[in-house]
C-alpha cells in the first residue's frame, strides 16, 4: 500500500494501538526546558518513578534567561529558581543539560539540529508548541504537554490518536524579498490559525526542496500557528549535508547506513492525504500581520481587510484591530514603528543575520527604534561574528545581544511597553505577547530590517 | 497527577463568546515561572481580568457575578497557541470541570483531557442556542453526561452528543491517567525500543 512520508514515521513508532482510543507511541528524541518541566518531575518524584532512558532526553535553558550579562547571577528570583530546579532534576536523573553559559546553550529548536540531535525519521517532542521546527529533517516533531513530558521520562511514550494528513504544496519562483517566512505566514492567513487543527503537514514542492535547512525550519515551525501539529519536509542530500558530522549525528559505517535508510523516507507517488492545498509561489508577496492572531496577515503593499472581507466573528476581528490601534482598511507601508526583534526559534537562525545584515549595510538603525538582535545559540552568535556580520551591524548602530528566547514571549527582562509597535521575527502576534499591552507585527528578518533602518513599516524590496 | 473523576455535572456556565482565545490570554507567559502546580487559577485570563494595577475589569465575565459555574462557554477556536499546559491548569484551578466550545485547538483539548478538564466540541449552532440561553438567563443550567457522551441544556431539554474516544472517557470517569496504563506496559516497551534504528 502507498504510504505518504508521516505514515511511515509514524506507523514505525507505534508500540501498540488502542481500541478506540490513542496510540501507544514511541519517542526517540525529548527536549526539555525549564518551564514545562519542574511539574513532570515532581510528578515522577510523587510516583517514585525513574527516567527510563535519561540518554534520550536532552535539556536547556532558553525561555527565562537573560540576553545581556549572562555570566552575572539571573535577577529575577522565579526566573532563577526555575533555571536552578532545572539544574537539579537534569543532574538528579542524569539527563545532559546544557544551562545558562554553557558554550552549546541556546533556544532548545535552534540547538537540537545544530548538534545532530534531530534526525530524519525520528519521533520527537518537547513541552513546546514549536517543536515541529524539527519536522524540517524528515521527523515527526510536536509539542506535548506537562503530563506527556512526564509520561515521555517515566516510559519513552506518550498517547497521541494519528492526526490525519495534509501536503501543502508551493511550486513556481519566489519573488526577490520573499523568504520563508513570508511562504509560512502565507500559508496561515490562507488556512487561518485553525485551518490545520487535526492535521499533521507534509511541505512538498520545489519552493521547499530549493530552500536551505534553516529556511525550512522556519517554515516547519510555524506549522503549529495554522493548528496542525506539526508539519514535515522529506529529507534529501541537503538534509544529510546538514548533519554530517554533528555531535550527535551518526559516524562511520552508521552514518551510511542511517543515509541509506533516510533515502526511504519519502511519500510514494500514489500516497492519498485527506486534504491538499496548492499555492503558486508568485503569489506571495513579503508578508506583515496587522491583527492578534498570525492568520491575520497580508502583503505588506495591501491595506487591512474590512471585517466583511474575513472570515469568522466581526466582533473578534474588531476586537483585535481596536487592540492594534488599527482601522479597517488601513495602508500599511508607513505605519510607525517602536521596536524591532530579530530572533526567536522562527528566525534566530545564521542565514536569518545574514538577511538582516544585507539590508542594514550601509544604514543606520532608524533613533525611534529600540532593536533586539538575539541570536538562536552560542553556536549562531560565533557565526556571526566569523563572518563579519557583527562589524556590519555594530556600524549601523545596532548592538548583539546573547542568546535566548527573548522578546518572543515576556517571560524574561526583554518586555515591549504597553501601546508599542514592534516588528518582530518571532511566531505570536497575540494580545500582550511580547509584554502586557504590546502590538506584535510578524514579518521575516528583512522586513524588520528595513523597518529598523526607516523606523516605519518599509516594503523590502525597495531597499535592495 | 490525580484529579477529580468526571461523570454527569450539571451546573450553570460562564460565557466567553470570543473566537481563537489563545492560550497567552488564558495565562500569559509571566505566570508560567512556578515550579510546582499550585495558584495558577488567580491569573486565569489575568490581562482580561485585571487592570495593569491589579484591580478586576469590571466588564469582564469573570468579574460579573451574574455569572459563575463549573462550566466555561468558549468561542470557536479556544485554546490555540502554546502548548503549556498551565493553562488548562488554570481552568482547572479555577473551578471549571467542563469547557464548551464549537472547535477545539489541538494541544489544549490533549492537555485537558490530561488532567480533568472535559472538552465538549458541540455544533457551531448549538453553542450559539447555549449562549442565547446564558443570555437569556444567566443561571440556565447545563447537563453533561460523560457516560451518555451528552450535553443538555436543563430548561428545554435541547441536547447534543459530543465525541470522547472510549479509552479516554474510561479514564475520566475512574481519575485515571496515561503514566498508569504505560507504566502497566513498560515491558513491551523496552522490547520495541531495542528494535529501532535510534
């Protein structure tokens, strides 16, 4: 029988189906962090269970931490308390933990690839919505709850029902401007923010088989903001070249016979899902959203649709352009902007820098705006500097920060005020996001560069 | 963790007719910093709650004592976003036993299903005939009859079944969860773990 790639990967994990209920389904790789993990150790505490595979599950620290003065003692004592309880459970249980300045921390989707953790054909979860960014390597990746991560360290399973499939299929040329983001946040403003609920995606195409490795983690990142689980892409040479001789990835004779194994790992030409969707790559444009949700998104020269051109309630959508300080119908290109936020595990990657960079040589970071440049890992941030992105942004005027979640989520020091715009590369625009009363504006790291340089919504393209 | 068995609850609800309400609304990330499981239903939608200087927004739905039950009405598309699972904790905390809704995101309604919380997806009309209901008469009663699969609106009789699958509804009616039954079959699963590739 035709089975599309997720079917393979999946089927191979399950340890057993249940009657009219979930899937007994294994997990080959779990990354934890320190904010949804504390209560799935007391749980294992309260039970007096063990781990069962500590090899199999990989801790940082990302969400809590600081961006500056890293080597100083974490100020905010929840924070702390929380980065230490994470210390001491990793230790207790004898999982690997790579903490606040250790060299190979980082937001835990930037570091799992970077060290060869992530691997194709591999099931894969965190207590985090974003880890379908591993999906980019031909996995299975999703984010589960606390009690999963506690079912995920007491028995390597957890019991998840098989989601049903969708291929989303983007052919033809990418306009000059448009990265992945832009395809994602395409993609979601099509589907809306529950148009995959249910789902599980398979990205197929020439669009995703000519992007890199960073570019299509971006993409399978933001699988979870159209309400599918996860999204995955088939892995090919540019996946193996990725991951050959990373820390964890295979060596030797097992690292051919991994490759030869991961050549399998692709959906037969007859192979049925339950849904479709096909987009011509022409048509999107640089994508910004404008509302509270990331389906709320358009092309930057477009202006805000009226609340009868949208699909659902016009009393939510009001509700969320009022919060923006929006209008129906408003022109978006010249919109003042407060703050700008490169990083994120959506956009904390190398090539995410490099774009940024490319539009700010020569400029100079606009005096209205605060930027945040927060690179995804240790790792990112060397390469940054190796390759004399850091000179080029320090001449602009803009400063590096270390890395860390950041500005995504206001969990950490990195809050954007009430009332302020900021154009940021991270995943959620939702009300109070990046800090109580913020305004998020979602767009790809060279939309917030050029925001950055003009100190308004600015279309990319005339900057090149 | 244990939680309370779930088998018919009838209670009044309370309203939230909103679509898409994510789970950064039903507690924002600042509340996530515990490291045990206690106090999260104090910031159960805290920035719809309270102002910035803790004082209740007098026009929210929880702060309306016209309103109050076990059983949280929401709009289509509850409980997108993150997959924190402090946020079911929170409804939990709070009081809810139950949430209503038209559409369920994914991750939230696995969460809840998780600890306690029963997640009843109804027809996009029949959340509409309960708010009108709500609203009509805010200590209108609704039935829940997990071993039924049913929810019933007290006054009229209007009912609606909603789908649970068996080994999930099993666990829910006794209090038990997922650790119990794979923790049963930790054998099994060793074996299988020694036959795959990594």
């Amino acid at each position: 029988m035709s089975t599309t790639l997720f079917d393979k990967v999946w089927d191979s994990h399950v340890v057993r189906k249940i009657e009219d209920g979930p899937d007994v389904f294994f997990i080959d790789r779990h990354f934890i962090h320190e904010v949804t993990s504390p209560v799935a150790f007391l749980g294992l505490k309260e039970r007096g269970i063990s781990v069962l595979y500590p090899e199999r599950t990989f801790a940082t620290a990302d969400h809590n931490t600081p961006t500056i003065n890293q080597h100083l003692p974490v100020q905010d004592a929840l924070s702390a308390n929380q980065l230490k309880a994470l210390e001491d459970n990793a230790a207790e249980y004898g999982i690997s933990h790579w903490g606040l300045g250790h060299q190979k921390n980082g937001i835990v989707h930037v570091v799992g690839p970077e060290n060869g953790i992530t691997l194709p054909g591999a099931t894969i979860v965190c207590g985090d919505s974003h880890t379908s960014t591993h999906g980019a390597f031909g996995a299975i990746a999703f984010g589960i709850g606390t009690s999963e991560v506690e079912m995920v360290m007491a028995t390597q399973c957890i019991m998840q029902p098989k989601p049903k499939k969708m291929r989303i299929n983007v052919n033809g040329e990418l306009s000059k401007g448009v990265g992945p983001k832009d395809v994602a946040l395409y993609i979601i403003s099509q589907l809306t923010t529950s148009g995959g609920t249910g789902y599980f995606a398979e990205y197929a195409g020439d669009v995703f088989e000519n992007m890199s490795m960073e570019g299509r983690m971006t993409v399978c990142n933001l699988s979870i903001e159209m309400g599918a689980r996860g999204g995955m892409i088939a892995p090919d040479q540019k996946t193996f070249d990725f991951l050959e001789g990373r820390l964890y990835a295979p060596k030797g004779e097992a690292w051919d016979k991994a490759v030869a194994y991961w050549k399998t790992l692709k959906t037969d030409a007859d192979a049925v899902f339950d849904t479709e969707l096909n987009i011509n790559a022409s048509d999107i444009e640089p994508m910004i959203t404008y509302g509270t949700n990331p389906g709320m998104g358009i092309g930057i020269s477009k202006n805000i649709p009226n609340a009868n051109q949208v699909e659902g309630g016009a009393e939510t959508y009001k509700k969320s352009l009022a919060y923006m300080g929006f209008e129906e119908n408003d022109v978006m290109i010249g919109k003042p902007i407060d703050f700008v936020f490169l990083g994120s595990c959506t956009n904390g990657r190398i090539e995410d820098f490099r774009a940024f960079t490319e539009i700010v040589k020569g400029r100079k970071k606009a005096d209205n705006v605060t930027a945040w440049l927060v690179p995804g890992s240790h790792v990112v941030e060397a390469q940054i500097i190796e390759e004399g992105l850091l000179d080029i942004l320090t001449e602009a005027g803009f400063v590096l920060r270390q890395p860390g979640c950041s500005a995504c989520l206001a969990m950490n020091d990195d809050k954007v005020p009430a009332g302020k715009y900021a154009v940021s590369t991270s995943n959620r625009n939702f009300e109070g996001r990046q800090g109580p009363g913020s305004r998020t504006l979602l767009a790809s790291p060279i939309m917030a560069a050029a925001a950055a340089v003009t100190g308004v919504l600015t279309d990319p393209r005339n900057l090149f | 963790m244990a939680y309370d068995k779930f088998n018919i609850l009838t209670s009044s609800a309370v309203p939230l007719p909103i679509e898409n309400v994510d789970t950064d609304q039903i507690i924002p990330a600042r509340f996530l910093k515990a490291t045990e499981r206690v106090g999260f239903g104090d910031n159960l939608f805290r920035d719809w709650r309270y102002n910035g200087d803790d004082t209740p927004k007098a026009d929210f739905v929880l702060n309306d004592s016209t309103h109050s039950g076990k059983i949280l009405v929401g709009g289509k598309n509850f409980g997108s976003g993150s997959s924190r699972e402090h946020a079911a904790w929170a409804v939990y905390d709070y009081g809810f036993r139950a949430v209503v809704s038209s559409f369920f995101a994914d991750i939230f309604k696995g969460n809840c299903l998780n600890i306690g919380v029963l997640p009843v997806q109804v027809t996009p009309e029949f959340a509409e005939t309960i708010f009108n209901a709500i609203g009509a008469d805010p200590k209108t009663e609704l039935e829940i009859n997990l071993p039924e699969q049913t929810i019933t609106l007290k006054a009229t009789g209007q009912k609606e079944s909603f789908e649970i699958s068996g080994y999930k509804k099993d666990n829910m009616i006794n209090g038990f969860d997922d650790i119990d039954y794979l923790q049963n079959i930790k054998e099994e699963i060793v074996g299988f773990a020694n036959k795959l590739p990594y």
